[in-house]
C-alpha cells in the first residue's frame, strides 16, 4: 500500500500542504505525509476510495471538499504541549507585560486582549487563563488551531497526566478535579475565560474578532511554516497587534522573527520577546522560496540573532528549620470572649473588623480576635474577607497547638478562596508538623505557584527538599528566596517567617552555604 504512494505524488502532496496549508514538508518527512494519507483513509474511508491510492488522489483532485481536508490536515499537525510550558518565560510575561497591561489593555473595560493562535488541546490558552485569574487580571483571551479534533479535546477541558510535564504542578490542585485514576477535569471558570475556534492562520483573512490583540503567543508554531509562510503569518499577526504589542514566541524561532524585520526584539529579565514598534528599522533579510519536488525543502540563512548567555546560579545550602511558636491555649472561648472585640454590637465593615482582630491577636488576645473573626463569618461580607478570617483562625489553632482544628480550619479558607497562597502555605506548614511530608510539599507547591515571590514557601520547600536528598530542587528553590530577598529592605520583616528580616534570613541561608558548598 505505501509503495503506490509514489514520491512524484507524495511531492504533489507535499507542494498542496505547503501552500495552501503554510506547513513545510521537506522529503525527509515524506513518510509522515504517507501515514497522514494511510490514516486517513482507514479513519475516514472518503468516498469513493477503495485504496489509499485512491484516497491521495481525492486529496489532490480539485473537488475535494473542505471538511475532508480539514480531517486529512489533523493528522498531519503535532499537538505536543502541555501545561505551564517554558515557565520562566510565562512568569516574565506574568510580571513584565500582563500586569503592567492591568485594567488599560485594548478590550471592554481594559481587559487584556491575549491570543492563542495554535493552541492545540488548549493546555497553552489555559495556562494563560490560570495566570491571569492568580494575578486577578481581566482578560479576553482566543485559542485557535486548524486540527479540529484537538479543540474538541479542548473544549472537553480533560486532561492526563502527560498534561502536567512541567516541573511545578501545584496548579493541578486547584484548578483541576480528578475524575478518573489518570484524568483530570479543567474548572470551569478556566473553561469560560477562552474562546475557542478552528483558524488556518495561512487563510487571507483573520476573524474580526482576533483583531486589536495586545499579546499573541505564537510559540513551537512557525518552525512548521514554510519560508513564504512565515511571513504570510507573521504580517498576519502584526496587523493584529494594537500598537506596543507583544508577540511571544520561543527562542529557536527568534531568528525568524527577527529577519522578518517588523517586530523589536526586547529582553526582559533574560526572556527574549517581541514587540510591535512602527518605528522600528531593523536589518531585513528576505526569504528565499524553494519548491519541495527539487530541492531539499531546508531554508538556512545567517540571521543576525541574539545569544543569551547561561545566567550564573549561586548554589546555596540549607539551614535549621524555623522553629513556630507554640503558644498556650488560651482557655476562654469564642462566645464568652464578645467583650474583647471592641467593635461587638457595631454594624462596621469586615475589612475593618478583620484588621481589629489581626491587631488583638498580635497584642495576644486571642479570644478577643477570635471574637472578631467569628462577626465576620457569621455575616454576609465580601468572600475574600470571610476567607482572609477563616485563615486567620486557622492561624490562631495553628499558635495554640491544635493542628488538626487548625488544617480543617484552612481547608474551609481554601474552598472559599482557593488563589489565596496564605491558606496553602499555612496548611503546608501544618502538614509538615503533623509528619504528611507529601501532602507538605503539595501544598507549598500550590503557594508558590500562585505567588512566585513567596519567600517562605522557597525557604521551606527548600528545606524539605534537602532533607529528601534532592539538592539540585533544593538549590532551585534556595535561589530564588535569595533573588526575592534582594528586592526587600533588609530591615523590613519577611511575611511568616516568625518576624525575621530580610537581611537576617539572607545571612542565615549564605552562612549555612559556606558549610554545604
């Protein structure tokens, strides 16, 4: 059967992808073309077609229809993703563009207009949609891919584990249900945040509603393109971009961006993107078109590029846990405590009631804060401040040594917020004192994915890491305490760290590293 699939026909095939598709198939990707043929032949039997044979000609015959060429194009693209791909790149685009674009991108009301443009089974425009909702950004955000059967699988919003290749997966948790031994269900307030649609970025025109996009991610795409393809696309995308715009792609398509000559190459923190700048002159290196049946199909060319050096890493050891105070119980409870709440029989807001009881507690008035705190969930204010008082009882079970009232006390903050990294470090912290060392590390997990800068969670992760043999996880977290430390006054108290500066926990990790270097 593959030998009726004849190279001066599979080179006809080859030349109708290309350009009707963008996708370049150079000869020695002839055999995907032949299981692309012999696939869907035995998948979709089109009319009319006994043999394979048969089938290619109805591919090249004129009066193939649409639908049986979109069905013939998804076995040909490679949907190879997953979640939270290339993170340092995602956290730049995180704290570098998407939150300084807060509240004045191109959409209603300043939403963020983001696009997807080969989202494949969705894990990237998800992704986007998981860092947005951590950092409480609105944004309008697109997905498009021209295989059919992978936006369906986007749309089912199910996923397994092979999703989760990336090497933080705290996002899982609480974004995600398990419903099977080896699948997991996306939530559907992730769900309702992407538009998904079928686009062949090669079509002459691009939907309306993809216009005036103030980031497009166009990453692992235009390596697929042909020469006159990457520029059919990239001069696509420009258009599509509002003025300042950014485009995203990865580094071993910079070069191709790069010659193009529209987009201003822009390095932040070591992350290379590109940005929309009318005014920007760069040199400009054409692309030279080959015909598949002749040549090759390779394109090499001298692009001027941009090398990024390794970024040095300051290996860095452990030191002594920190040690939480425990105090004693206190022995009045919650209802015979009113009086200690100064504001008890007041109609006042929560956030006003939530600050008196983080200032009783500190005085060490407990019972006067749980006080505070019990107003606040028994009435009907804001779902944060409800959540932010749940914690702060969980942290007062967690001071007076009751463990397991002080877990169940932030699961119930987790479920009615579950973004809010307090709750998880929290809970983590009470884990690893209760000897669930795994669920400890999930939890810290979960707090440093939704707050990258969370100083304590790197320390301890740090911490249980070392203690589980693996340095270089350890080192990892280590180091980006220490960049995190660096942006804080060094007389300034790091957030749960038991009232420790800055600059005192620097010296603490750097002088227990000259011990274990």
């Amino acid at each position: 059967m593959i030998n009726s699939l004849t190279e001066d026909r599979i080179c006809k095939l080859a030349d109708m992808v290309r350009h009707r598709f963008g996708l370049d198939f150079a000869p020695n990707r002839w055999k995907d073309l032949r299981t692309a043929v012999i696939l869907f032949h035995r998948e979709e039997s089109p009319a009319n077609t006994v043999t394979a044979s048969d089938c290619l000609d109805h591919i090249l015959s004129r009066s193939v229809g649409d639908k049986d060429l979109e069905q013939f194009i998804n076995r040909l693209t490679i949907g190879e993703t997953f979640f939270f791909r290339d993170s340092k790149a995602l956290n730049v685009l995180e704290h570098e563009i998407l939150r300084k674009l807060s509240g004045t991108g191109s959409g209603i009301n300043g939403a963020i207009r983001i696009w997807s443009t080969a989202c494949s089974t969705g894990e990237e425009p998800y992704t986007i949609a998981m860092i947005c909702r951590r950092s409480g950004l609105k944004a309008d955000i697109y997905g498009t891919d021209i295989d059919s059967h992978a936006l369906i699988k986007a749309q089912e919003g199910c996923y397994r584990r092979w999703s989760f290749r990336s090497a933080d997966t705290g996002f899982r948790d609480i974004f995600f249900r398990k419903v099977g031994a080896n699948s997991y269900l996306i939530d559907s307030s992730i769900k309702k945040m992407v538009n998904l649609s079928r686009l062949n970025l090669m079509d002459s025109a691009v939907p309306t509603s993809l216009m005036d996009m103030d980031v497009v991610l166009c990453r692992n795409v235009l390596m697929y393109f042909s020469p006159s393809g990457v520029n059919n696309v990239l001069d696509k995308i420009w258009n599509c971009l509002t003025p300042g715009g950014w485009l995203i792609a990865t580094p071993s398509e910079s070069a191709l961006l790069t010659s193009h000559g529209k987009f201003e190459p822009v390095n932040l923190d070591g992350a290379l993107f590109f940005r929309k700048n009318e005014q920007y002159e760069p040199f400009r290196i054409d692309f030279t078109d080959q015909s598949p049946c002749h040549s090759d199909c390779d394109f090499h060319f001298a692009f001027p590029g941009f090398c990024l050096g390794d970024q040095a890493q300051e290996e860095v050891g452990t030191f002594a846990e920190i040690d939480i105070p425990i105090h004693e119980p206190e022995d009045t409870p919650v209802e015979q405590a009113e009086e200690n709440c100064p504001v008890a029989g007041e109609d006042v807001d929560g956030a006003r009631l939530l600050e008196q009881g983080q200032n009783l507690r500190l005085q060490g008035d407990f019972a006067g804060a749980l006080a505070c705190y019990d107003r606040i969930i028994g009435q009907e204010h804001a779902q944060d401040i409800r959540a932010a008082a749940l914690l702060e009882i969980a942290g007062v079970k967690a001071d007076s040594g009751f463990a397991d009232e002080a877990a169940r006390w932030c699961e119930r903050a987790i479920e009615l917020d579950r973004i809010a990294p307090q709750a998880h470090f929290l809970l983590g912290q009470i884990c690893l004192q209760q000897g669930d060392r795994d669920r400890a590390v999930a939890e810290m997990r979960n707090a440093v994915f939704l707050d990258s800068g969370f100083i304590m969670g790197h320390v301890l992760l740090g911490n249980v890491y070392l203690e589980n043999k693996d340095k270089n996880a350890a080192l990892r977290h280590f180091r980006i305490a220490l960049q995190e430390l660096e942006k804080v006054e060094h007389d300034e108290t790091v957030p749960f760290s038991d009232n420790i500066t800055a600059g005192r926990l620097m010296e603490m990790v750097r002088l227990v590293k000259d011990h274990t270097v």
